[in-house]
C-alpha cells in the first residue's frame, strides 16, 4: 500500500478533503495506513465529514497517529458520521 505514496515521505504537511465520498468503515481502515510511514509529517488536516465512517473505521483512523512523532497539528472533522462512544474511546 505504500508504494504509491513513496514519492510523498518527505513531506511536512497534508491537507486532504475527502468529505461527501462515503469512505464506510472499510475506506478508512485504508486511508490512513500508510500515513505511519511519514516521518517528517508536521501538520495533517483531514476532512471526512459525510463519510459514513463509524467505530471501527474511526479507530482505524487513529490507529496510526501515534506513529507521527513530529507531528504538531492535527486537524481532523469526521462530522456527521456514524461514530459512537466506542469510536472515540
């Protein structure tokens, strides 16, 4: 899955609009996964709003956050999904 982004892994910042795409679940177990592989990633915005994303697909989403140590801004509207509290715990 990397492959297509390797020319990308020296960037700092990324600024996606992916909202109204009805990304589900399964969208967003994909989107993000290789983002981990992003080192020099300093500033992420993401908007998924009307995605019909719920609770797994929003753990997935995070899942790899972690992996972004010099990240300092994170921006991140997942509106008017189908998230619950399990979701965000």
């Amino acid at each position: 899955m990397l492959a297509p982004l390797s020319h990308l892994l020296n960037i700092s910042s990324l600024d996606l609009n992916l909202s109204l795409n009805s990304i589900g679940d399964v969208g967003a177990e994909y989107l993000l996964s290789p983002l981990a592989h992003l080192n020099n990633l300093s500033s992420l915005v993401l908007n998924l709003k009307y995605n019909e994303i719920g609770d797994r697909g929003a753990e997935a989403l995070l899942a790899p956050l972690h992996h972004l140590l010099n990240l300092s801004r994170l921006d991140l509207n997942l509106k008017y999904n189908k998230i619950k509290n399990n979701g965000v715990k």
